[in-house]
C-alpha cells in the first residue's frame, strides 16, 4: 500500500490565472498611459490660472531646454524667465511623481501652468510668434507675408512664335486649359491676350507648388498687363502705364540726292522726316525745290525706358536752308494749351490745309489737265496728284469739314468727298477702305484719319489720288496758295520769346558733318519736352 506524503507539493500557477495577472497589468499599464493624457480643466481655458505659491512638494521646475533645442536659449530670453513653474496643487504625489517621469521621457504635459500655452506656442511655431511679436512692434504681418509670397514666385520670360496662342503656351509652361479660362475670364482687358502676336513676350509668373500666379503682357511702349492674385486666391488684371523717360536729341546733315536718303544717313527716324516735310510743306517744295547742298538741322523727342528706345515723339525745333534761303520753326505751346509751329519773329508756319494728306514715297503722276491716261491710251485731264504709298497707309483729311460723298465712283474706286467751306473742296481716290462708321454728313477735323490707301478703280500701282477744288474748279494741290494761320498772340508773344530762345541757340550748335544724333543741352529740355506731350 502506497503511502500518501504528509505535505502537498506546491502547484504552479495555472495559465488562466497567469493570462488573468498579465491582463491586470496590462490595463493598468494603459489607465496610466490615458490618464496622463487627459487634459486638466484648467487647460481648457484659455485664461490662465493665478500662480500659487512655491512649494517644494506641489512645484517643479522645468526648463525650456529639457523640451525643445539648446537654440530656444535664444527665444526665451526675450520672455525674461529661464524657467517655468509647473503648478501640480491639484494632483496627488503619485500624480506628481508621474509627470516628472513625463518629463524626464521628453514628453509634454498638458498641465495648465502660467505661462504654458505661450511658451509651448514659442517652442512648436516660432514663425507665428515672431509675427505675433511683429504685431506688437508696429509690423503689420499681412505684409510681410505678403512680400515672402512675391518674392518666391518665379517668373518665366516666353516669346510667342508663330502659331502660337494662350492656350499653347500655358500647355508649354505645365499649365492646365483651367488656368487659361480663369484668366480670360478676367474681363476684356484679358482678353487682349487672344490677339497676342509672334514676337511678343509674356512673363510667367509660378508659385512654389509650380501652380499659375499671375503674368505680364506689354499691350504697348506705354502700358503693361498685370494678371496677379489679390486677397489670396482671387485673380485680378489691371492695366498699367510703363513708366517711360523724354528727352531730346538733335541732327544735321547736307541734302545728297532726296531728303529722305539725306536724312536717313545721319540717323533721324522716318517719322520725323515726314513731319519736317509737313512743317516746312508752305515755305519749301520738297519734292521740285530741294538741291544738293541744301542743308537741315533739327531737334526732336525720344522716348526711353531702361535706356531702350520706344519710339519718337514730336519735333521740337528744325532749319532748312534751300538754296541759301533759310527757314526755321519752333515748337509752341500756348498757356491755354493750343501747339503750332512759328517762325523766330512769331508767324504761323502752318495753313488752314495740310499740303500732303498721306505719307508717301513717291509722286507717280502730277497735276496734268493734258495728261495721256495710262490704261485707256487717251488724252485725259488729271486733275489731281497720285502719292505712292503701300496699301493700308492712313490718309488724312486735309482740313476740317464735312463729309460729302462716302462710296464707289467709276474708275475712281472707293471715294471720299469732303467740303470744309463755302469755297474750298477735297477728294481722295483709290482708296482700300474707309475709316470705321464714316457716313456721309459727318464732321472731321484737320489731320484725322479718313480713310487707307489702296488701288481700287482704274489703278495700275497703291497710291493716293489727291484732287483740290477752289468753287468747284480743280487747281495742283502742291502749288495751290493758301492763308496762313493766326500767328503767336500779344498776350502771349513774350513766353514765347523766352521759351524758344533756346532752341534756337541749339539748332545753331548742330553740327553738319556729324553721323548720327547728337546730345541736346537746353535749360528748359524738362519744360519743352512736356509741353510737347501734352499736346
């Protein structure tokens, strides 16, 4: 018979209750975690609660240090604390004694402490207490903000080619079709960019997400198109003036052949050759009275921007000596704001017409009452003059007055008919076109385009047919006499004087033989040049 021991050998723990204690553990080890979470009340509230005493055993001390970089050193300084006291009277010691475990782990409490939500700001979003601290200084941070976005935009300078449209380019740039219809969606000033030209540039402007920021267009030498985002998001286009500089420039040069060819060789624009022609068109025949040897000096505007050349404004001042005969013409503005040109002793150089309604090169066919007409083979008068011009050239009214006759006329093609007087008719053949809503009965002034040139008709070449009639009878439009203009008023004859004397000195110091423009010096360069625009 077996005998049984007098003590039971001590069993193990079954798995159950070993599974049982793990779980215990576990749950406990998780309610900690939690609880440590868990916001305090007074963290809720965004005023902080009032400081208590020091204690030894509610307070502990924490350094800024502990939590973030040595580089906060720096940061809170300016706070004028190197530490912060955490106040734990509302906790028990095992309460305390956790969170200074937190603490030591590099975790951050959410205990309200005075002061915590302000430091903890510093510490995670510098940036915004650095605008904060802007704000309290005087800087406002909407702007610096908005100076860092302008200045991370990159721009992107494109030249159009041909074939090229909005579309195309944007699609070249990474942009989508979306990025086209917001900005054509911008209004008209816009939609100047669907009559963009090969040649043209735009600037492209991305931001850093490489997303459409705005443009730049130049419409003109003058004016620019802006496309930017304003408010944020919100696209807009404004039209701008490019700022531009005037200043004034000077020629001379000998008569080699034309005045045009002449002119050319020494550097003056097109346009200002034309408009010598024009000012002297009563006093000198270009095109019968002009020798070699005949000499010109004048004084014109240039307009610059970045020390680039936009184009040419008006002539100043000019001399022409034919045949040892010399005329001079001054640019004047009168106080009430009227422009002419006058001779030195104040008599008008302008007339009541203009002697050439057309820029021309050439004079194809004169005034002939007797003339042999080209196409038919007959004798035929021609009663007008014939100025080669290319298709399209604007063409002038001679005069001020009143649109007679708007249409087709036999062999004369497209015709316009102006009266400006009792006395005093004009006729322009030939032409491509006529000026937008031109009608018969309306009012023009003198110099305004009416129509364009072209060959309508019996014409063999592009040109002007020009007729001038006094009482109905056809007179030579290049020798016809007419009055001259109202010449500088008394009232006004001293600021003329004085405002011209310049000038004049200027136009003597031009030197002949030189190539090219030469510099002005004038003590009221500034005074001309405006009073020049503002015509």
């Amino acid at each position: 018979m077996q005998q049984r021991p007098l003590f039971k050998p001590r069993r193990r723990p079954s798995r159950l209750i070993r599974r049982a204690l793990l779980v215990g553990l576990g749950a406990f080890a998780l309610g900690a975690v939690v609880w440590q979470a868990l916001p305090d009340q007074g963290s809720q509230d965004d005023t902080p609660a009032p400081a208590s005493k020091p204690s030894d055993r509610n307070e502990i001390p924490l350094s800024l240090e502990a939590i973030d970089a040595p580089d906060n050193k720096a940061r809170d300084a300016g706070s004028g604390s190197d530490s912060v006291s955490i106040d734990t009277s509302a906790t028990t010691g095992n309460q305390s004694s956790a969170f200074a475990r937190s603490v030591s782990l590099g975790s951050r409490p959410n205990f309200h402490i005075p002061g915590q939500k302000e430091a903890l700001k510093a510490i995670e979003t510098p940036e915004t207490n650095r605008a904060a601290v802007g704000r309290q200084g005087g800087v406002d941070p909407a702007e610096g903000e908005a100076e860092s976005v302008s200045s991370s935009l990159e721009e992107t300078t494109i030249t159009v080619d041909s074939g090229d449209t909005l579309s195309t380019i944007f699609e070249k740039a990474g942009l989508g079709y979306s990025d086209v219809l917001k900005v054509l969606d911008l209004g008209d000033e816009a939609r100047r960019l669907e009559r963009i030209r090969p040649g043209d540039k735009l600037v492209l402007m991305m931001d850093d997400a490489e997303q459409f920021a705005g443009l730049k267009y130049d419409l003109s030498s003058e004016s620019e198109l802006s496309i930017f985002r304003k408010d944020g998001d919100q696209l807009v286009a404004e039209i701008t003036d490019l700022p531009s500089e005037t200043r004034l420039v000077s020629a001379g040069g000998k008569i080699k052949g034309s005045l045009y060819q002449s002119a050319i060789a020494t550097g003056v624009p097109p346009a200002q050759i034309m408009q010598l022609a024009e000012v002297f068109g009563w006093k000198v025949d270009f095109l019968r009275d002009v020798r070699d040897g005949d000499q010109f000096r004048l004084i014109y505007e240039v307009r610059e921007r970045h020390g680039e050349r936009l184009g040419t404004g008006q002539l100043v001042a000019a001399e022409f000596v034919n045949r040892g005969e010399r005329s001079q013409a001054l640019r004047y503005t009168s106080p009430n704001g009227t422009s002419g040109y006058y001779e030195p002793d104040g008599s008008s150089l302008e007339r009541g017409f203009l002697r050439y309604p057309v820029e021309f090169s050439r004079i194809s066919s004169n005034f002939n009452p007797k003339r042999l007409h080209p196409i038919h083979n007959t004798v035929r008068p021609h009663n007008g003059v014939d100025l080669a011009a290319p298709t399209g050239t604007p063409v002038k009214s001679a005069a001020s007055g009143q649109v007679t006759f708007v249409g087709w006329k036999h062999g004369y093609g497209k015709v316009i008919q102006v009266r400006h007087d009792a006395k005093h008719e004009t006729l322009y053949a030939h032409l491509s076109g006529f000026k937008a809503n031109l009608k018969r009965g309306a009012r023009i002034d003198k110099g305004s385009t009416i129509g364009f040139v072209g060959m309508t008709g019996g014409a063999t070449g592009p040109h002007l047919h020009y007729e001038f009639k006094v009482h109905g009878k056809a007179l030579d439009p290049l020798k016809v006499d007419l009055p001259e203009a109202n010449p500088i008023a008394s009232k006004d004859r001293k600021d003329f004087i004085a405002r011209t004397r310049g000038s004049l000195e200027e136009l003597a110091r031009i030197e002949i033989d030189v190539e090219g423009e030469q510099p002005v010096h004038l003590a009221r360069n500034e005074r001309v040049s405006r009073a020049s625009r503002d015509d």
